[in-house]
C-alpha cells in the first residue's frame, strides 16, 4: 500500500536555489552545422537536369538519324548541287555588263495631267447637259404660268412702259437752308408777346379778397 507522503512547501523552497545553481553553471554547447547544408542542392538538381535533357535529346537525334530514309531524289538533288558548285569553282563565267532598255515614249508623257483635264471637262458637259435638261422638263403651274407670262416682256419698247423715273435733280445747300431756318425763327419769336407774370397772393387778406370776389 502507497503511503502518501504529505506535501510541505518548506522543503520545495529548500530545493529551489539547488536547482537555480545547477543550471546556471551548466554550460551551452551548440550541435555541428550539418554538412548538408554547405551543399549547393539547387545547382545539382539542375545540373542533373540539363544532363537528363541533353541525354534525352541526343538518344531521341540518334533513333530519328536510324529510322529516317531518303526520298528518291534527295540523293540527285544533293549530286547536282555539288556538280553545280563545282563547276561554278573551275569555270570563270564571263560577266554580261547591264543595259537598260529605253525608256518607253508614253512614260514620259505627263498622262495625270491629261487625265485630269478630261475628266474635269466631262464633269462640266455633264453638268450643263443635266442643266439644259432640267430646265427644259421645267414647268409652273397653271396659275403661276398665265401671271408669268402676262407680267414677261415681249420685247416692248420704251413707249409701253408707263412708269418713267423722274429726272436727278441738283444737291441742295442745306448750309444755307439752315441758315434761312435760324433766321425766320428768330423773327417769328419777335412777333410773339411775352408772358406777362402774376405775383403770387400768400397773404390772408388776399386771399379773403379772391373768396368775396
């Protein structure tokens, strides 16, 4: 049978500076660095990666290079390009100096100009023609065709018309009309009486007078 031991706070502050003083004397030593990690991995899976690659691509060249079989005039062609290039190597082909031919006589012929100026005189027949027609086809009304051939002249002479324009008369001076003016004024002003004034009646005995009166 367990026999509890009864718990006492005395002897647990009693071991608590043992405890303090035993991990402060203890000393830190750190583990090695790995040497994994100076290891440049990222570089070497490349590396390995490129060199899958080229293999891959060197094996993929050599089964392309055993399967693939020449058409029938690969070789011919292939002959008949070294003969040319060889032959073109030993002979010296004799250089042919370049002549231009002349220039044709309707090059120099300004043809725009020409162009242009007929089809701007087209243009103009065109647009007096439909003129001319348009004015043919052209036709009032009745009422307004019987007012307007009442009211065209048909070559009347002079005597026909009724109204004559009267003759241009001289400038006047209106400098001396003025003067006239002013004048007369003044005379008539003279002949003219004057305004006779009425004093004014402010006082009470005045005014009594005009209420009799």
């Amino acid at each position: 049978v367990t026999v509890p031991t009864p718990f006492t706070v005395e002897s647990r502050g009693k071991k608590v500076p043992a405890l303090i003083s035993e991990e402060e004397n203890k000393q830190f030593k750190a583990n090695p660095v790995p040497i994994e990690t100076s290891l440049p991995k990222y570089e070497m899976i490349q590396a390995r990666s490129e060199a899958r690659r080229m293999e891959i691509k060197e094996l993929a060249y050599a089964q392309t290079k055993e399967r693939e079989r020449p058409f029938s005039f690969y070789e011919r062609d292939k002959n008949k390009h070294v003969q040319r290039m060889n032959a073109d190597d030993t002979s010296k082909a004799v250089e042919k100096q370049f002549k231009a031919n002349p220039l044709p006589p309707h090059v120099t012929v300004q043809l725009y100009e020409q162009m242009t100026q007929e089809k701007e005189t087209k243009r103009e027949r065109r647009i007096r023609k439909q003129a001319q027609e348009s004015l043919a086809k052209f036709k009032l009304p009745p009422r307004m065709a019987i007012d307007y051939n009442q009211k065209k002249p048909d070559n009347k002479s002079e005597d026909e018309f009724p109204f004559k324009p009267a003759p241009a008369r001289a400038v006047p001076d209106f400098d001396k009309q003025q003067k006239e003016f002013i004048i007369a004024l003044e005379k008539h002003k003279e002949k003219r009486k004057p305004t006779v004034l009425d004093p004014f009646k402010f006082r009470e005995s005045d005014v009594v007078f005009m209420l009799i009166v």
